[in-house]
C-alpha cells in the first residue's frame, strides 16, 4: 500500500504569487483548467496500489476542505486535508500528523510540495526508491549555475546516485543538480525526524531558541536531508522531465503552457479544437475552454490559451498566452497577451491587455523559470505579465502594460509599468 503527501502551505506562504492569491489559496489557483494541486492528486493517483492522499498546510480548513471532499469523488481515492495549528515547517507537519501518515502501514509514501508543476515520474520514481532500498529517494533536475543558487544544491555519487552532500539555496555554486520538492520516503524516516524534533524540544526548553521560531517547526531540507547525506540512507533520480515552481505569476503562465502540451498525449479532450468558420472560434493550438465559457465565433486564441467556466470573449477578441479566470468578460476586438484576467473581471472593447513574457531561455539546456524581483535597483517596476486581480474593470480603448492591479478595482485610464493599489 502506498499514500501520498502533498504540503501546501498557508496564506502567510506565497506572497510572490499576490494578487492571484489575494481571492483563492494559492494551491487551488487553476492551471490549465484545474487547480494547481489537482495536477498533484491526478499524478498520484495514477500510481497503483496508492489508497490515500494526505494535503497538509495551514490555510482554514472552509477553504480546502470541501475541495478535498470533491477530488475524493472525482478520483474515487481517500482525500483528506490535515490542518496544522500554525506553521510548522516541511518537515514539522509530517511529523505532527505522523500517526495518520503510518496508520495502514504503508510500505512508502510520496512527499510532494505544493507548488511544484511536472510530468511527474512518480512510477519510476518508486521503482528506483526500491530498488535502492532507500529511506528517502528525492527526484532531482538540472539547472543552470546561476540559477542553482535558488533552489536546495545536490552532489551525488554518479556511480550510485548516492547523495553525499546537500545545501538549500547556497551562497555560492555547488552543483546543478537541484532538488525538485518530489520525495519518496520510508516510514522509518519519522524516526529520524522524532530524534531531530527531540533535540529541539530539549533546547527549547533550554532557553537557547530564544523565541526565534514556533516549538515543532522543522524544515525538511536543512534539518532532516542535509545531516542524512553521505549516511547511504538517501538517493537521488535525476530526470529530465519538465518541472518547475509555482512562485510567481509568470511561473503559472509557464506553466500553464506546459500542461496544456501534456493533455496533447494524456487528457486530449481537455484541449479546444477549430472546427471551421462559424461553428466555433479560431483556435491556435493548445488551449484550454471551459464547457461552460461562452465564446464568440470570430474570436482567435491561442497558443498557450486557457479559458475558465463562465467566462466570455467578445466578437473578434485575441487571446495569447494567457489565463481567463472564471466569470470573468472580455469585451470584442481586445487583445490579452502575456497577461492573467482575474475571476470576475471585465476588460471593455478596444482594450489591449498586454505584459513582458519572463520565460527561461529556450537556447540553453536546463534553464528553469526564474523569480525576478518585483523592482529593479532604482525602484522601478520590473517588467513582467500583467495581472488582473479580481473584480477589476478595465475600460474601453485603454492600455493596461506590465503592470498589477489589485482586486476591486476600476480603472479610468490606460497604465504602464505601475502597481494599482
């Protein structure tokens, strides 16, 4: 029997992500027409023998609770969502629910953060975490130098794929090889994180920890991997499967662009087709249409194109690479390029919606999304997609150009480079 454990964070996480996050968890922002998480749950769930799927994190349990209820219908899997009393770490909510996580038994279970998109090779991974007969097993990827210092730095054993040595985000290059937040774990790893929690508990009482963090906050990376390293206890799978995090706004443009190119060979009914002049809308492949989305036939979308239920595109509209949330109305003969519309929002005619993509470098190999600053040296807004937050109005024959708008808003002017507060 195996189960699956996917951490999801709270609201006090992902402040990168705002405003998206501003209206909806992070993790049930949708992605290619399903929540982020979904993509989690149906990789899962695509392992045989896997009987549970555990969602850890902090947000209040109204907010994801019913959400688990419904993946649990959908996949026909035990869904169940454990609420940590406050932020305990990555490491600190799976020992926090630990008897839940044990309970049945199971010979391993697949730890996966949040906010990490993938063609996830759970299969091979397990094959591999048994083969090695390994207490932890992590799925790792290549980056670049440069950006290997924003993500937790692998040295393995070529030979063995042992990990021998590990360090989160370092200061200076280590190694290419990063950890992409995917794990296989054996039970016996509660051990190893029972004598770690007991060490801090003992200094906590102590008095050294001097009120710097929460009793029980462990992270996963710093305080369980890298002592585990050289011990022979862990392994590492490099893939080359695309992955990336969900950290900021363009990151899910990206991302969402990825997933629609998987439903080509998975989930082809979930892509939109042309079917000619006048029976639906040009399409430039791939896109996403909610049933539920009304359309006009001399709309174009695409490519890279999802399109949330009840929302409407006017006579003539042109959508490219971009994210219409649900309810949300665009006007006829508007452009959106590069940009997200928020849930409910409404873009007036003769509207040009438009950002810069921040894509990796499609010329050089194992380049990963990168997460710029929101402002450049001189306090400048650094340009990136635009973001429609939630029930904002843009008006007719205006520009709206690399720039944020927070929910609730009403625009009464075109707007370049600026934050709407």
């Amino acid at each position: 029997m195996l189960k699956a454990v996917i951490l999801i964070g709270g609201p006090q996480k992902g402040t990168r992500f705002r405003p998206l996050s501003l209206d909806i968890p992070k993790p049930l922002f949708p992605i290619a027409g399903l929540p982020l998480v979904q993509h989690l749950i149906e990789a899962c769930v695509a392992n045989e023998g896997l009987s549970e799927i555990l969602l850890i994190g902090f947000y209040p349990s109204a907010q994801i609770q019913p959400f688990a209820n419904e993946m649990q219908q959908i996949y026909n899997v035990t869904i169940k969502y454990l609420q940590e009393f406050t932020a305990l770490g990555t490491a600190g909510g799976l020992y926090h629910f630990r008897d839940q996580i044990r309970f049945g038994n199971p010979e391993g279970f697949f730890l996966m953060n949040g906010d990490v998109c993938s063609d996830f090779p759970l299969k091979e991974l397990y094959e591999f975490h048994k083969q090695k007969k390994a207490l932890v097993t992590i799925m790792g990827t290549e980056a670049t130098r440069h950006q290997s210092l924003n993500y937790g730095c692998i040295v393995t054993n070529r030979e063995t794929n042992e990990m021998t040595h590990y360090v989160e985000k370092p200061s200076s290059y280590v190694s290419t090889l990063i950890n992409c937040g995917v794990y296989v774990c054996s039970p016996d790893i509660f051990h190893t994180i029972g004598a770690v929690n007991n060490e801090l508990q003992e200094r906590y009482r102590n008095g050294y920890m001097n009120g710097t963090r929460e009793a029980g906050y462990i992270q996963l990376e710093q305080e369980i991997l890298a002592p585990l390293a050289g011990t022979g206890q862990i392994f590492v799978l490099p893939v080359v499967n695309w992955w990336s995090q969900i950290k900021s706004a363009g990151s899910a443009i990206y991302a969402n662009r990825h997933y629609l190119q998987l439903y080509k060979t998975k989930f082809p009914e979930r892509l939109a087709r042309s079917k000619g002049q006048g029976e639906t809308c040009t399409i430039y492949p791939d896109v996403h249409v909610d049933p539920t989305a009304v359309i006009h036939p001399s709309a174009v979308l695409g490519p890279n194109v999802s399109v949330g239920p009840g929302a409407t595109v006017g006579a003539g509209t042109r959508l490219k690479e971009s994210i219409v949330l649900r309810d949300a109305s665009i006007d006829d003969r508007s452009l959106v390029m590069h940009s997200i519309i928020g849930r409910g929002s409404h873009v007036g005619r003769w509207t040009r919606v438009e950002g810069t993509p921040s894509d990796p470098d499609p010329n050089k190999p194992f380049t990963k999304m990168e997460n710029p600053p929101l402002f450049n040296k001189d306090g400048r807004l650094n340009p990136s997609i635009t973001i429609v937050g939630c029930s904002v109005s843009v008006p007719s024959e205006t520009i709206l150009l690399n720039s944020i708008v927070l929910p609730n808003k009403e625009l009464s002017r075109s707007i370049k480079n600026e934050i709407i507060l």
